[in-house]
C-alpha cells in the first residue's frame, strides 16, 4: 500500500490521504501518526472505499511519520463506528475518539524512578532509620510507598537516600501485574459465608446467567470498631457497657459467643424491640450502650439514630465512602444529633487519608485519632478479643484507647449542654430535665 486514506482524530476534518513511506506498512485499521500543517496528529487508516474524500495526485501527498506498534482496529470496531456515526450524525472522528481515549498507551514505555535499599548502614543509625531499614527489605517503591511500608515520615526515608542506604532506579512502569496468588490471605468464612462463595464459584464454573444479591457489603469497619469501643469503655471505668446488635446478618454474634470475659454484655435486637431492650438495660444499671447498625440505610438506623446521644460514622478514606456516608449525615441532620467522623482502615502517611478528614470536618466534627489498616483488629476479634486484650502496648491499642478518649469526652460536651442551660424563663442560669435519651444518666430537677 503506497497510499493510505486516514481518519484523523480531529472532528474538524474529514479523511485525508497520505503516502506510505517506503519500508512502513500499514493495513486498515493501523493507528498512525501524520501531519497537518506544523502539527502532528493521530489517526487511523481506514477503508478506502467506505469513507469518500477529495482525490489527489500522488505527487501533492505527505508522508505518514509512523505508525504505532499496537494492533490495528478490527474491521467490525470500525464498522461500529461508522454506524454510530451515522445514526447520531456525527463526526466518525469524534466517535473514533472513544476508542482511542488516550495516546499516552502508543507512545511505549515510560520510565519512573523508584527507590530500593543497597544494604549500606548509614552513618548515623536511629530507630526510625532502621525500623525503615528492616521493613523495606527487598521491597521497591516510590519515597511516599516506602514511607508507608516502614511506617515513618518521608524525611526518613530521604535521608536514608542521602546516606546511601537507599538508591534511586529507574523502571518501566508498563511492567505486567504479578500473577495473583489464590492461597496468600485466605479468609477464615462463616458457614453461610462458604455457602455463598460456593454458590459463586459454582455459577461460574457453569458459564451460565444467575443472579445474585449481595447484601450490605460495605466494609467501613463498623463492627469492628463497635466491639473494641465498647472493651475499651468497660476498661476505662465506665461500666457496666452493654453492646447491641442491630445487623441482620448478626456480625457481632460470633465474636461475642467466643468471648470469654463477662463484659461487656451483649445482646441481639431489632427496631421493633430497640426502645424496650434500651428501657431494660437502663433499669439493670447499663451505663453505656453501643448499638452496631445495620449496613445499609434501613428503618432500623434511624430508629437508633433517634434514640442515640452520640452517633460516630467511621469513614474509609476513598471517594465511594465519601459519597456513601451522605445519607448518614442527613439523617443526624434532621434529626439534631451530634456526629463523630472517625477515618478508619487508614494507610499511614498517605495523602487521601488527610483530605478525607478535610472533606468530612465540612460536616461535622472529626476525630482526631485516625484508625489506621492494621491486621491486629481482624486478628484480635477472631477468639473473641480485641486489640487491648491481646496487645495492650501496640499501636492498635494506642489508637482505640485515645479514640475511646475522644468519643468519652464528646459524651460528656453533649451531656451537659442537654443539662445545663442558660436563659430560663425565670432568668439567670437554671438546671432543666435531661431527655430520655440521656441514657444511664442522673436525671437532674
């Protein structure tokens, strides 16, 4: 082929025809990179007789300048595009776009620099340098991964580069995934839970439509932090706690059937009951309840909603979390209950984790413990523990224990503001009746 009829990725235009260079090949379909006056533009060779265009002589035709190494656009895409065109009249090139969303994937390999440890002991060893040192190992990445992995501030790791102890490389950063390993991190399954991934695994092994219904998988870390919350309340001297559980699915109920200490005490309820089992609690002298919701935005949340003092919203830092915790913040809204953001199953160091506590203090008040992703919750909660019980000094524990601190306080704040007024009627300052929601609390008159 010494000439080629080219739709270029300009809606402006229509086909033009080009000279094939000696020694380059194109075929219909090739993507290819031509010129147009000063510019450089993309472009696609097409079919000659499908798409009409002004003919000239060979000798007034530029030459392509390359053609990228990718395959070419099969005939049946093309012919969906000039249908599509047709059919909404538009321009074929503005359709074509769509295919070829981005050139950044035919301009090849790109190099990044990364950064790995050269087994060089720094002059001057800290034990962030070598907390650093040991984590990182063989591991390589950029400074801010690093930091991560090693669980220390970007400076460290920096200066770590300066004395030689960490290096710069150069990678592709085209380099195909690892294969996933199907045995690394096998969750330990509920029986219900082994039943539905056999039923998933069985639909598609058959190559056949069924459908399914997964219900509340949500993931915020809700039960999990309701459970060590509710430990670390009974541990700060607030007792006697009462946990509810208001999920159908009954998340709380294994972890607490393999609990061994006696408190706190744990009970299974509905919306239908909630008010009744909050009644009977209060009268056996249950000083705090913590109530785990149901997943999704049900009937059943906003009944706690209503009756709670306190409501904390556990957040992941990504934008679907983000966007989904909208309907919780409505709800607290009208109903003029207090919210606690808490960011949880954090990356540490990681700049999403800061601008999501940005994005959520513009609704409400934020905690100002981050819980961060760590495996000692999951692993703590699976004999009926928690993080307290199992590691009292770890940096898990550290963190519920200040979070619980925060949450404690906010209580208190809230408790006094519905007790003590100003401006009575009577003038001067006046003690007014708590509400019934103020619960196991001294009702004052």
């Amino acid at each position: 082929m010494s000439r080629a009829r080219v739709l270029l990725l300009n809606a402006a235009l229509g086909p033009l025809d080009y000279r094939v260079p000696h020694g380059m090949t194109v075929e219909a379909g090739s993507i290819v990179t031509a010129p147009l006056g000063p510019r450089q533009l993309v472009g696609v060779v097409w079919d000659a007789d499908r798409l009409a265009t002004e003919e000239v002589g060979d000798n007034r035709l530029r030459p392509l300048l390359a053609v990228a190494d990718v395959p070419p656009i099969a005939a049946p895409l093309r012919r969906l595009v000039e249908w599509t065109a047709g059919y909404y009249l538009a321009a074929p090139a503005s359709v074509l776009r769509m295919c070829l969303a981005s050139n950044s994937a035919l301009e090849g390999a790109k190099l990044a620099i990364e950064y790995r440890a050269t087994g060089t002991v720094p002059d001057r060893m800290t034990p962030q340098r070598q907390q650093a040192i040991e984590r990182i190992g063989e591991r390589r990445g950029l400074v801010r991964e690093l930091a991560a992995i090693a669980d220390v501030s970007d400076a460290v790791i920096r200066g770590l580069v300066k004395q030689g102890a960490i290096e710069a490389v150069s990678v592709d950063i085209d380099q195909p995934y690892p294969e996933p390993d199907p045995d690394h991190g096998v969750p330990a399954l509920s029986p219900d839970q082994a039943a539905a991934a056999d039923a998933l695994r069985a639909a598609v092994d058959a190559h056949d439509f069924h459908p399914f219904l997964l219900d509340g998988v949500t993931g915020s870390g809700k039960t999990t932090l309701a459970g060590h919350l509710a430990v670390q309340a009974e541990r700060a001297g607030l007792g006697p706690v009462a946990l509810l559980d208001m999920d159908p699915q009954g998340t709380l109920a294994p972890w607490a059937g393999a609990r061994t200490a006696r408190s706190p005490s744990f009970a299974a309820t509905s919306v239908t009951r909630l008010a009744a089992d909050l009644e009977g609690l209060r009268e056996r002298g249950v000083r705090l309840v913590v109530i785990d919701t149901p997943p999704a935005l049900t009937v059943a949340i906003q009944a706690a909603i209503h009756l709670a003092e306190l409501i904390v919203v556990p957040t992941r830092p990504s934008p679907h979390d983000l966007h989904a915790v909208g309907g919780t913040v409505d709800l607290c809204e009208r109903s003029g209950k207090p919210m606690l953001f808490v960011v949880n199953a954090a990356t540490p160091h990681a700049a999403l984790t800061a601008d999501t506590a940005v994005a959520l203090s513009r609704h409400g008040t934020v905690a100002s413990v981050t819980v961060h992703q760590r495996a000692e919750y999951a692993e703590s909660m699976a004999d009926g523990r928690t993080v307290m019980e199992v590691a009292p000094e770890s940096a898990a524990a550290q963190e519920i224990e200040a979070l619980w601190d925060g949450v404690s306080d906010r209580l208190e704040k809230n408790f006094r503001r519905t007790v003590f007024t100003t401006g009575t009627l009577g003038g001067g300052h006046g003690v007014v009746r708590a509400t019934a929601h103020s619960f196991g609390r001294r009702v004052l008159s």
